[in-house]
C-alpha cells in the first residue's frame, strides 16, 4: 500500500540565487542555516560549511596548494604542497620555486580558473611569503586579484578587512 500525501505546504520559503560551483571545507565547521518555525518551537539546525561559486574555486585551490602529492588515496599526484618552502631561508629563488609551482598547481589541477599573473614576495623577518594571483573564472564572470599568506599553519587567502 503506497501513502500518497498531497497540498504540501511550506510555512516559509527560502530564496537561493543560482550557483554554479558547491564545495564543502575540510575543516568540517559548522554552518547555521535559518532559524525554521515548526509546530514544536523554533529550530535551528546546523550543517557542515558549505562555499558557493568563488568561494568553492579559492577553497579548491587553497586545497591543492596545501595537499602533499600521495596524500589523496585516490589521486595521488593531486596536490603541490606549497607548506615545504617555510622550511628554506626566504630567498628569491624559493619565491620564484613557488610562483612556478601556484602557476603549475592552478592549471593542472583547478580547469575552472585562468593564471593571468603570480607575484610572489618574500618576508624574511616573519618566515613568510605573500602571494599575489591575477585569477579569472570566466564562467562566473570574475575577473580580479586574491592575495594569501605561506607562514607555518600553511596557506590561506587574506580577506579584504583583514
């Protein structure tokens, strides 16, 4: 016997733009969705954090630049492994090593985004590297400029209020 419910009724409804590109974080925060109004009292639910369009493609490439090549079971060559360099006196070379290596990683690895430029500069006094891409995601429509850190936790993008 089949239970067919029909007249479904949302009490409320929730509005989301198309996106283009989904990806979760691998560092498994949460992510709070709305607050829903149920016969029982007010809910709120929580979910793995979730990236959209932009925010999935720099999660991507945030994640190539810091898996170790033989790190991913099934796709061992996946990753480039940009933390090695921290262990090197900040020189030239090294930054020229990782500019060859973010262009390599970004094209090899991430289809849905065009290098237009890497600037790599060297902070000696904190260990670090700044690092510069000119990044264009032609099936969003973005065309513009990222900059992220290399220090001793790894990579991560920096935010235009930071």
């Amino acid at each position: 016997m089949a239970i067919v419910i029909n007249n479904l009724t949302r009490t409320k409804t929730y509005t989301q733009k198309d996106i283009t590109y989904k990806d979760i974080w691998f560092d498994l925060q949460e992510d709070a969705l709305p607050t829903t109004n149920t016969a029982f009292g007010d809910i709120t639910r929580s979910d793995i954090r979730v990236s959209s369009d932009e925010g999935a493609i720099l999660n991507s490439i945030k994640n190539i630049f810091t898996t170790v090549p033989g790190q991913k079971v099934l796709n061992p060559s996946f990753g480039v492994n940009l933390v090695q360099w921290l262990f090197e006196p900040c020189s030239d070379f090294n930054a020229r090593e990782i500019g060859e290596a973010v262009v390599n990683g970004i094209e090899r690895f991430e289809p849905r985004v065009v290098v237009n430029g890497v600037t790599v500069l060297q902070d000696p006094d904190r260990n670090e590297y700044q690092i510069k891409l000119a990044l264009l995601m032609p099936q969003l429509n973005i065309n513009k400029e990222y900059r992220g850190v290399l220090s001793s936790p790894g990579f991560d993008f920096i935010t235009e209020n930071e």
